[in-house]
C-alpha cells in the first residue's frame, strides 16, 4: 500500500510539469511537407544559441530525436526541474511559437545513462515526457509498452512517414565487452587510446541472443504495419544510429539481431525510400549501408545541439567526414524533381555536409 501511494504521489508531482506556452498544432493529414528540421541532445542547462539558425531555416517540423533533456535521475522533482529549465529557454520558447514539435526519447530523458527495460522509473518518465510534449490524452503513447509512434502528412505522391521507434522501454540488458572486467580497466585502456590519436570504441559488445531486443514485440508488429502503410518518403527517427558498424557505443549494431530484422522488413514489405535520421553521438555524421540491403540506406546522424564529444569512433560506413560542433539535421524535399536532399549544418545553419537521394 506505502508503495502504491509513493507511487501516485510521484506521478502527480510529474503531471505539475507546465511548458511555458501552448505548442502548435502539428500540419495537418493533408499537407504537404518541404522542410523538416531535427536533432538531439539539448543539455537544459546550458545556453542554447543553435535555435537562432534551426528557426532561421523555417522549417515546417522539428524533429527532436533524443536526450531533449538530461533527467539522470529517479526523483520526480528533479525531472519536474530539468523540463522546466527546457521550457524557460529563449530559443526553445521562441522554436516552439514557431513550428509545430514531435519528439522521442532516449537514455536520458528516458531517465538514466544508457537505461533500458529494468529502468524503475519509467512510467513516471513517460509522464513526465508526454505532458512536456502535449500529447493528447488519448494517444496510445500513455498507455503501450512504450512510447513510439508515427505520422503522415500530405496526399499521395507527396506522403510523408515520419516513424519515432522507442528504443528504451523494452529494450534487453547490454553485453560489456569481455575484455573489460571492469570499468576502470576499460577508461584506462581508452584513455591511452585517445593519448595515441586512435579510435575508441566503447565497453558493449554485441549481444548474440536472438532473443535481445531493443524494441519488444509488440513494437515491432507495428513498425511492420507502419512500413506497409502507403507513402512516397519515410523517415525513421532513431534515438541511436541505425547503421554505424561499431560496436561499443550503443546503437543498433550491438542489437544484431534486431539490426538485420530491420533491414528484412524493409525489404519484406516493399518499403520504399527509407531514410534513417539518428541522435546520440554527440558528433554528427552520415553513413551508408548499400551491401544486402534492398537499396542504399543513409542515416544522417545529428548531435548534439549543445553536446560535443572530441573522442575519436570508428565507423567503416561513414560517409566525409565526422563533425564533432554543435549541429541540426535538415531534410530538404523537392517534388517537383522527387529529390530529398539531407544536411548537417553549424550553429550558423551553414552546410557541414550534404547528400540528395532521389524518390522513387
């Protein structure tokens, strides 16, 4: 009984959380999509000066991927805090009058560094998440095992699927590297790798249970149903890189199993023109799978808004270079040519990188 009214009295405390004016109406079923913006990892308490060239770019969406804010916590009241530090920044404030917000989480607005199913706290998370974001009350985010979703904008030959996979809430236990049999053995190995000027992958390794799974499966009986939905242009939000062949870091690599179900329910269904957009990293960069896989897959990956990580990471699949600075992602549409062009660009808007894919 103690329990179950700790636990009402921390939902409630959740539920208090109030962003600082009323969020936009998402584009309607009907129209069509141009110019969408995203990114990743925004700490709440540090200034935000990158919002002054996402909002300058006018897009039409946001898309926040990931770590929005860094709760790192399993006190209601500090959740209630860092939210409410997000909700008093200028240029979020000035963002949120502008363009219409869809977001997902990942570790740490889902609660902690690098959390996943056992995390405890997670219904009081996904309260505090919900309310911070307006979602509707009767939106199935508030009550399924997790919080993924997707939307579709504009008629057809000119559709649009946004897909948001919540990689968290279900997600099975990482598998430490067996090298390390502990975690300073690992940072003393990494540091003398980054002394060195070479690569460092992180302490996971892939986990080789056919039966690991980042998304459950429930979820991925809708994400199936999702790719089987009509549309010219999907992109799927994911709060980890989707394609980066590391593994050491988290991203779907260390998920094997789950990485190549993917990649079989794209070409299952028939899925055409797949764009992954992807968080996390703290450094931005594009990679390209085009071997086994029904046609070229991209993934532009944006981190962070604030968060730069100096650390050098491999990735056989990325394409230029690696830009470790403040920076958003655009995906730019042009129908009349039926080209999507994505971009990384600076906390000036100028264009880190570039690549346009047809749609076919």
């Amino acid at each position: 009984m103690k329990c179950l009214v700790h636990c009402a009295l921390l939902l409630t405390a959740i539920a208090n959380i109030h962003p600082a004016q009323a969020q936009l109406a998402l584009p309607s079923s009907d129209t069509t999509l141009t110019h969408i913006a995203f990114g990743s990892c925004a700490k709440e308490n540090k200034s935000q000066p990158i919002w002054d060239a996402v909002i300058a770019a006018q897009p039409e969406l946001f898309v926040f991927l990931g770590d929005n804010v860094y709760l790192d916590t399993r006190d209601p009241q500090v959740m209630r805090e860092k939210y409410q530090r997000l909700a008093d920044q200028a240029g979020f404030q000035q963002l949120k009058a502008q363009t219409p917000l869809i977001a997902i989480w990942d570790d740490h607005d889902f609660g902690e560094n690098d959390a996943g199913a056992d995390y405890p706290m997670k219904q009081a998370s996904r309260e505090a998440f919900l309310n911070f974001w307006h979602e509707p009350k009767d939106s199935p985010r508030w009550s399924r095992e997790g919080i993924y979703t997707a939307y579709s904008f504009g008629p057809m030959g000119q559709r649009v699927q946004i897909i948001l996979p919540d990689l968290r809430w279900n997600r099975s236990p990482l598998i430490v590297d067996p090298r390390w049999d502990s975690e300073a053995s690992y940072e003393t190995w990494a540091k003398a790798q980054i002394d060195l000027g070479k690569e460092v992958p992180g302490p996971y390794a892939r986990n080789p249970d056919s039966k690991a799974t980042q998304l459950g499966e429930a979820q991925w009986q809708w994400l199936e149903a999702r790719l089987r939905e009509p549309a010219d242009l999907r992109i799927v939000g994911s709060s980890l890189q989707v394609l980066a062949d590391f593994p050491g870091w988290e991203g779907w690599i260390n998920f094997p199993h789950d990485q190549q179900r993917l990649i079989g329910l794209i070409r299952e269904t028939g899925a055409k023109n797949v764009v992954f957009i992807s968080g996390d990293t703290h450094y931005g960069e594009l990679s390209k799978l085009d071997v086994n896989v029904p046609y070229p897959l991209y993934d532009l990956t944006s981190s962070g808004l604030t968060e730069v990580w100096k650390v050098p990471v491999p990735n056989a699949l990325r394409q230029g270079g690696i830009f470790r600075q403040a920076n958003f992602g655009r995906i730019d549409i042009d129908w009349s040519v039926r080209q999507v062009t994505l971009s990384l660009r600076d906390a000036k808007g100028e264009p880190l990188l570039t690549q346009t894919l047809p749609i076919r």
